[in-house]
C-alpha cells in the first residue's frame, strides 16, 4: 500500500509561480513512475507531466512545456512540480499518481 500527500497549491496572480509536492510512504517508491494530473470543474482528469523511476526521463503535456518542470527525489520519496508563469487555465485540482496509487489533491487557483 501506497499513500500520496500533496501539498503547495494556493492561490496565485497570472503570471505566478507554485512548487507542488508530493510525498509518498513506502519503501517502493523509488521504482514508480509518478504523474501529476489535474482536473478543472467540469472537465476530465487531464494528465500534466511524469517521471520515470530513477529521474531521468520526464514528460509534458503540450499546455505546460516550458513552464512547468517535474523533479524526483527517491531519498526523501518526495516528487515536485516547479509551476512557472502560471495562467488562468491552469486552475484546478492536482493530483500526484504512482502506479495505481492517487494522492486526494490540492488545489491551484489562478486569477486573471
């Protein structure tokens, strides 16, 4: 069993920055590939960026390129997102995945 915290989301002006985290219990950490997700009201669960088990190879979606970068650090079973530049449609509820594992959420609102 795997529990997933997250933490770090607010409330932020456009343009704005956030650094989310996500820790994790358990010793298996470190062979996961996390993901962060989010979701906005009314919409689908929209994948937003990943890393493999060892840090070495991320992933993004189109919308977050360049703006956001994912980090891993399997010592203190912790994953970040480094949010920069942020936008209105950024909002929503981010969540942090590992394996079939979900963490509850926390939530970035952006303000135009």
């Amino acid at each position: 069993q795997v529990q997933l915290v997250e933490s770090g989301g607010g409330l932020v002006q456009a343009g704005g920055s956030l650094r989310l985290s996500c820790v994790a219990s358990g010793s298996t950490f470190r062979s996961f590939t996390m993901t962060w997700f989010r979701q906005a009201p009314g919409k689908e669960r929209e994948f937003v960026a990943g890393i493999n088990w060892s840090g070495s190879t991320t992933s993004y979606a189109e919308s977050v390129k360049g703006r956001f970068i994912i980090s891993k650090d399997n010592a203190k079973n912790r994953m970040t997102l480094q949010m920069d530049s942020l936008k209105p449609e950024d909002t929503g509820l981010y969540y942090c995945r590992a394996s079939e594992y979900w963490g509850q959420g926390t939530q970035v609102t952006v303000s135009s």
